[in-house]
C-alpha cells in the first residue's frame, strides 16, 4: 500500500497541482478587499491578460476576466496613491498601461499620486489622455515627511509626459486644479542648452492660457483669478493681502 501511495504521488503532473486561480472568484474578492487600491489592481491585472498585451494602442480592446472584475468592482477608483504601497513595490513598478486601464481611469479617476515609483518614466499615464475628470496629479514622486530629495533621481520624463497633460487642458471641460511636478523640473530655469524652451514651461504657460480663458473667480472676493498660482492656491492675492493685514 505504502507503495502504490507513492508512485502516486510520482505520476502527479503540474496539472494536477492547485493553482489560485482555481480558488473561487468570491474568495479572492475577500482576500483582495484587504489589499491597498494600487495592490488590488495590480493583482486585477495579474489575473488578466499578460503586460505586454496592455502596451497595445487603443485599438486593442480587453475583457477582464470575471476574477479581475471581481477584484475591481469591490472598490470606487475615483483616488490612486501609490503612497500607500510597500517602497521596495514601488521602486519596481515600471511604465505600464495596465494599471490605469483596467480601472478605466480616463473616465473615473479624480486623483493619482505616483509617490515612490521612481522608475516610471509618464509613459503608462497614456490612458489618462484626454480626461476631463482628473482633479489632481502628483508627479512629484517624493513621499510623505521624505522632503524632495530623492535619490536615485526618478526617471519621470517631460517628454513622455508633458504631451498626455496637454491632451487633458485641451478639452473646455477639463477638471485638473492641481499638480505637483518633480524636484528636478521646479529648478530648470527656462531654457536647456540648445536654447530650447522646456516644455513643461511651454505647458505651464499654456494651462494660465486656459485658466484665463475660462475666467475663474476668487470665492472670496468674486475678483478673477489671473493665473494658475492663484487657481491652485484656491484664494486669489487680493484676498490673500486682505486676510493678513
């Protein structure tokens, strides 16, 4: 008996073996619900198609699989902040569709800070393009009670993301008040070598066009608002001056 018992237990193929997705769709929902955002929709990813299928243009259309969907639906995806994810995870996290796709960002997410992932070059905020609903974004990459410094420097580039910001000010309805650009972008100057305007001073002067345009107003002082500082402070300078005195 002991025998046959083990030859057994020598025939068994990987096939036999259990694997997670065998568990049920509930059970993994459950678990995921202990997860942070970021977490639980990398995991939603995990269980979906491979990475690299995500990295297709916006021709390519996807179906979460019913345990990715699961896992999503448990949560509203109106706020993402890698803040919340373990430092070593963060460090790893490289530019990737499949994040921001698959909680449909475009049309729901408010508020993404991209605190720690230092390897991420703006590249994977692609599916942000466009968005009329996005409020806030950090790109700042430092995390909290950490100051700015931050070594090794982040790879977040202006060319790979100055573009997708300039698709999300182009529409009238635009909803973006607020956005924390990295250290090494904030003490540039105007000007690189060649002569060249940066063009996050080119964006920033296009987003005080738009601000302009569209003639927002102090809530205190129903004076109008000139330029972005002001928009992102919430308070104009007229008030400003008037509350210190």
């Amino acid at each position: 008996m002991a025998s046959n018992s083990g030859t057994n237990k020598r025939r068994r193929t990987a096939a036999d073996t259990l694997h997670i997705r065998d568990s049920p769709i509930g059970f993994i929902a459950d678990v995921s619900s202990y997860l942070n955002k970021p977490s639980r929709a990398i995991l939603a990813v995990a269980f979906s198609a491979p990475s690299s299928l995500w990295h297709t243009d916006y021709e390519f259309v996807h179906r979460l699989p019913p345990i990715s969907t699961a896992i999503l639906s448990a949560s509203q995806w109106d706020m993402l902040d890698f803040e919340d994810v373990n430092k070593e995870l963060a460090n790893k996290l490289l530019d990737d569709n499949a994040i921001l796709k698959c909680i449909n960002a475009q049309d729901v997410l408010k508020k993404l800070k991209l605190c720690g992932c230092v390897n991420i070059e703006g590249h994977g905020l692609n599916p942000l393009r466009g968005s009329i609903v996005l409020e806030q974004i950090d790109l700042s990459i430092a995390r909290k009670h950490k100051g700015q410094g931050i070594y090794p420097e982040p790879k977040i580039s202006q060319a790979a993301t100055v573009p997708i910001l300039d698709s999300i000010i182009s529409d009238d309805g635009f909803s973006l008040k607020y956005i924390q650009f990295p250290q090494k972008w904030r003490y540039i100057g105007t000007h690189n070598a060649s002569g060249e305007i940066y063009p996050v001073i080119e964006w920033r002067r296009r987003y005080n066009q738009q601000l302009n345009h569209r003639g927002f107003g102090c809530s205190k002082c129903n004076r109008r608002m000139i330029n972005a500082l002001e928009w992102l402070n919430g308070i104009c300078s007229t008030t400003m001056y008037a509350m210190s005195a």
